[in-house]
C-alpha cells in the first residue's frame, strides 16, 4: 500500500521545515511527499526542495506561476499523488509521531473507511501548547472513540480540519472525474472530501489528537466566530449558499443521493435565511417562538441558538449603555 502527502505551501518560510521534519520523523513514513507552492513571494520553495533533497521519502515540487489559493491548490496537488491512502497537510502544523502509523492501523481494521478524520491540539506561533481542540460531545470516557459520521451530519458541519484527514484514493479519483464542476462550488476542500466520503458511508472520527494545530496571525483559516448580529448574519447568508453549492456537489457526485437529500438541504438552506430574519428582529422572544415554528431543531443545533440569543442580549445591553 502506497502512502502520500500532499502539501499546500504559500509564503509558509517561518513553519515549513519544521512541519516537514515532523513527516520525515514519523514512526512509519510515506512514500512520497508532494508539495505545492501556490507562488509565494518568500523562500519557501527553497525550503521545500532543501528538505526533498535531504530525506529519503520520494518528492516533488510543483510551484503555481500565479496564485490560486489555498483550496485550488491542494486540489492540484491531488492530481500529482499515486498513493493507495492521502494524507492532507498544512504548512504550518506539526504531526506527531505515530500520526500516520496510527491511521492506517484503523484504515487497515476498518475497510469500510474512506476517509478518516482526527483531533488536534492547538498551538501558538512559538509551539507553546494552547488547548485540546476538538471537545466533541460524543467523545467518552475512552479517549480512542471511533466513530462514523452521517451524510446528513456532515452537510450541516464539516467533520475536522482537513490538515487532520487521510482518505483512499478512490475517493481522490470520484472527485478528479468531475473535477472541473467540483472546483466551481464554494466549498472547502476538506469538506467537499469528507461529503464524498460520507456519501458511501466512508466517514469516520478517531478522537486521538495526532498533531498540533498552530494558530497565528497568518493563518488561511482560523477559529474566530461572529462577535455581532450584522457579522453573524452576514455569515448566515454566506452559509446559505455554500449549502446551494453543497446540493449541486451531490448531484454531480450522485443523482440518486442528491434526490434523497433534496428536501432536508432545502430545508437547511430556508434555515440560514429565517435566522438572519429572526436576527434582525433583535428580539429574544420571537427568536424562540419562531425557532419552535419553523421546527429549526431539524437542522440547527441548540449551541447555535444559543449564541444567537447571547449576540441578541449584548446588541440590547449595548443599547442601554449607549
């Protein structure tokens, strides 16, 4: 079984060695690592090929002439990697040990896994530990649960951070035959592997956290959340839409899955704009009776709620003040 690494790298300099040294020192290694550089301005294609001419892991280095940004990349890094199992693998994050001899353990026990999903721990830009970072409601006592996740699960949130994810190529291939569609919608591609995957029943969670997470001021993608109403709705209304583009993934991945899906993705969809509604009213209580209404408990979480009405009280706390 052939196992490779792809890389989205852009003006990572700072962190990039470290990351890569951190796969060159894993307990059981890849076979081949590939690393994209999305035209970055700094050294950080000079840093890449120091490191791939210093390990003996097969790699290669493609640099984009212009820049396409981050999902765009790792889906052209896709195109290059011949492995049986893929791992994703930001530029800035640090693997730890036993990462990839760990997953393919459960990968190998667990056929039906077409991509797998882990935990993480955050850091800050010097490495220093910040705090676990998945807290996942369904974790138990047995810190190894393992567990698969629903299509339906997965189209209202996307399992993990892709930087935590290995799937099988077979699910790399479904992707790359509609691949020029595929790219049109505004999806993350970590998410869009992880529906695909879900949509065969190949989703899983192994709550173990196999590698750092750094949060700094430079990362493509952070953990902020709207801190007002107005950025709150506006989120909602860019969630919308990724949920129209997420319907249009199903059908071009299978007719028959989107069929089955149609009405609980237009129900969610409808979801996002009725609580941009009820956001604008500023009102506690009619947020609650129309949640109750629309019966959004279908496909909204109570935490989400919850926030709502928090960013509600401070609007009108702020109000008293002013």
């Amino acid at each position: 079984m052939k196992v490779s690494v792809v890389m989205a790298a852009y003006n990572g300099s700072e962190y990039v060695t470290e990351q890569l040294n951190s796969i060159d020192n894993q307990s059981m290694n890849p076979d081949e690592i590939i690393v994209v550089d999305d035209a970055s301005t700094d050294n950080t294609a000079e840093l890449v090929r120091q490191f791939l001419d210093s390990t003996d892991i097969d790699g290669r280095l493609i640099i984009h002439e212009k820049n396409k940004g981050y999902r765009d990349t790792f889906f052209d890094a896709l195109k290059y990697a011949d492995g049986d199992i893929i791992f994703l693998c930001d530029q800035d994050d640090i693997w730890h040990s036993d990462k990839i001899k760990r997953m393919l353990d459960v990968m190998d026990k667990n056929k039906s896994v077409k991509a797998l999903n882990t935990s993480y721990k955050l850091i800050d830009g010097d490495g220093e530990y910040i705090y676990e970072g998945i807290r996942n409601k369904r974790r138990n006592k047995d810190k190894r649960a393992f567990y698969g996740i629903s299509l339906e699960e997965v189209l209202r949130y996307n399992a993990a951070m892709g930087c935590t994810m290995a799937f099988t190529r077979d699910i790399k291939d479904k992707l790359l035959a509609h691949i020029d569609e595929v790219m049109t919608y505004n999806i993350p591609h970590d998410w869009i592997i992880n529906i695909a995957a879900a949509m065969d029943d190949g989703l899983f969670m192994l709550n173990e956290e196999l590698i750092s997470y750094r949060l700094h001021g430079d990362n493509t993608i952070g953990l902020n959340r709207a801190d007002t109403i107005e950025k709150r709705i506006k989120d909602y209304e860019s969630v919308a839409e990724q949920k129209k583009d997420m319907l249009k993934l199903l059908r071009t991945l299978d007719r028959k899955c989107f069929e089955r899906e149609y009405e609980f993705m237009k129900l969610m969809v409808k979801s996002y704009y009725i609580r941009c509604e009820l956001l604008n009213r500023k009102k506690a209580g009619a947020y609650i009776n129309n949640y109750r209404r629309y019966k959004l408990k279908k496909v909204m979480d109570k935490k989400s709620m919850l926030y709502d009405l928090y960013l509600i009280e401070k609007n009108k706390i702020k109000k008293k003040q002013v």
